[in-house]
C-alpha cells in the first residue's frame, strides 16, 4: 500500500510535535484509521459489479489554549486507498461534492479550522469544525447532520453557538456556509447551491444534556437551506426553501454488571419535496419526505465488546444524511471491541436496496458490503 508524501509528513508530525506542544500550552491529537472494504452490488442494469480495498485515514491536530475563554484548533486529514487515488490539497474555500461526504483518496485537507470561546454557559466556534448529532450505539448514525463518517474526512464550515441551560437542555444553532459548487455538509441531488439565497443554510437542536437514567438520549433538530431544492430539477431552474425536521430517543438499561442494552429510534420529515420526475421515479406528485432508522445494541456484553444492529429506511425526498442515501433502505450488523484505551476494532456487515424502482431500471440496487478496520486515537 503507498503512502502519499503528505501522509507520511503528518505521521512525522504526529510524533515530532508532542514534547513541543505540552512545552508550550498546546495540546496534541491525532489518529489513525486503516483497514480492508469490500462490496458486491447487483446495479440497477442488471448488471453485478463488485470491488475491494484497503484503506488509511491519518489526522493530526494542534489545540492552542490562548486563556481560559478563548482556544484555537487546527487539524490535517488525509485519506489514501491502496488505488485510484487523486491528488492535491483541498482549500478552505472549498465545499464538498454535492451528494458526496469526503473529500477524494488521495486528497488532504484541514478538517478543523477554528477559534472557539466559552463565556459562562456559552459555547461558540467560528471556522471549519466537526458536527454531529447521531442516534446513540455501537454503530451511531443520523439523518440530519453527521461529519466525518466511517474512514471519511468531511466537516462544517459556519459559526456554531450552544448554550447549556440549568434546566438540562443543550440548544445548539448553526450558521452554515455552502459553496457555490458544493455544500459544507453532505447533501442529496436535487439540493443545489448555485443561488447566492442558498449559500447560508440554517441548524438549530434541542438535547438533554442528562444521559445517567433509562434516557441515553433526546434531542430534535430543524435544517433550514433557503432557494436550494431544485423540485422540478435542476434543469428547470426553479427552487424553494428546503426544511428537515428530526428527533431521536433512546434508552438503556442495565443487564448485568457493565453489560447494558441500549435501544434508540430517529424519526425525520421534510414537508417540501421534489417531483417524483425530478427523483427519475415513476408516477406523479411529490416524492415522499420520511425517514426513520431504529438501533438496538448490547453495549460491554463483555468488557471492551459490544455488538448493534440498525435498520432504516430514507425516502427519496429526505436529502440531508450522510449515512443513509435517499430512496434506499439499509440493514447493518456492528461489532466492536476496545481492547485498550485508544484502540478500536470494527467489523461491520452493511446491506442496502432501492426502496422503489427507478424509471427505464431493469431491477432495485441492491449491494453487500463488509469492513474490518483498527482506530488508533492520541
């Protein structure tokens, strides 16, 4: 497997940097993914096709704690597979493929890019970040807002602010910046962002901060991107204002010891959608604007392991996750295990199929991948 000139100066980085950084009030971090894919899909032509790879994330990050208020935090990322790798840097000025969740193998860039303050119960950072807001367990996914999934290098670029409340809620709001040829956050065709209306996308989250009772988790978001969805396609040049609304719940429950099962569901709805035309499905009328995902795990069935299963089902019209595509179902068995501080092993058994049949297919998608992959994190 080669490594590219850039992944191997950050991992000299990584090592060379650690004495300096405490030396000087700033903190290291850094980690690093690597691991075999593989996939075999029945195509909509009827054909079958199928691949496999190995793959390597590598990050490296530097947090300068300036006083107790105000920090500052850069960090590099690369993704390199063992083939068809491109190259190059990636700016800051620069927004991801629409519909994709990465930059390409092969291609660095800073991933967090940020000043952060906190004043009080204020939490607030401008720049290039990561956001998440996933639905708890062993394989944690979400139909809003996710960055940086699996072996992936993705992120946010905005302004975010969060104020923790003394009644144990988290309100967090998002002010995004979407480039003209690609969003900040992964987003689904026929979302575009070619209008200067479109460039700001809105986020706002309710969470309860208390995770210790029989809740693990609750929380609702709402995604605002104005003048972007193209509902008669992109062709036709007309927009509206696209809205997505999520909640997730779940709960634990102690088993024996450390061993507790944890079981969550997600629920989303954009009531705006694209023409089933524009989704190339048969039929009139809109497409459908649901999604929903359900997870069920046994969490520390022996110390360090724990196992999960996620269903879940994005209609063609829900255009705002990054781990479910839309019009697509996904089935997905997780396996992990920390067998020290730092260190995590997955393996992973993922199935996926077209919800609905797309015009002039001769069949449903339907792919089978598995993953086995080691997390090293400093």
């Amino acid at each position: 497997m080669k490594l590219t000139s850039k992944m191997l100066l950050m991992a000299s980085v990584m090592g060379l940097t650690v004495p300096a950084a405490k030396a000087q009030n700033v903190d290291f971090s850094g980690d690093i993914r690597f691991g075999y894919a593989g996939f075999e899909r029945d195509e909509r032509s009827g054909q079958t096709t199928d691949d496999d790879q190995f793959r390597l994330r590598a990050r490296a990050g530097l947090l300068w704690t300036i006083n107790d208020n105000w920090s500052f935090k850069g960090r590099y990322a690369g993704l390199v597979h063992d083939s068809r790798n491109q190259s190059g840097f990636v700016g800051l000025s620069k927004g991801l493929t629409l519909g994709n969740s990465s930059i390409a193998p092969g291609q660095t860039t800073l991933d967090e890019f940020f000043v952060r303050a906190r004043y009080g119960k204020w939490d607030h950072r401008i720049g290039r970040f990561q956001s998440n807001n996933r639905l708890t367990g062993v394989a944690d996914k979400s139909l809003s807002r996710t960055n940086s999934i699996s072996w992936f290098v993705g992120w946010t670029d905005g302004l975010q602010s969060t104020y923790r409340s003394d009644h144990g809620l988290n309100y967090t709001a998002i002010v995004e910046r979407n480039h003209k040829e690609g969003p900040s956050n992964v987003r689904r065709s026929p979302l575009g962002f070619d209008k200067s209306s479109s460039r700001t996308g809105y986020y706002v989250s309710v969470e309860a901060a208390n995770t210790d009772g029989v809740w693990a988790q609750r929380s609702v978001d709402v995604t605002y991107i104005p003048s972007s969805l193209y509902y008669n396609g992109v062709a036709a040049g007309q927009t509206r204002d696209y809205l997505g609304v999520s909640a997730r719940l779940a709960t634990q429950v102690t088993v024996r010891e450390q061993m507790k099962f944890v079981s969550g569901i997600e629920l989303a709805w954009a009531p705006q959608t694209q023409a089933r035309a524009a989704a190339n499905l048969p039929g009139v009328g809109k497409t459908q604007g649901t999604a929903w995902q359900m997870s069920l795990n046994l969490m520390e069935f022996q110390p360090g392991h724990s196992i999960g299963l996620v269903y879940g089902e994005n209609e063609a019209g829900w255009l705002l996750s990054t781990d479910f595509t839309n019009n697509q179902s996904l089935l997905e068995f997780r396996y992990a295990w920390e067998p020290m501080s730092g260190h995590l092993f997955e393996a992973r058994l993922r199935e996926r199929e077209d919800l609905h049949k797309l015009r002039n297919a001769v069949r449903n998608r339907f792919e089978t991948d598995v993953f086995v992959r080691y997390s090293i994190s400093l």
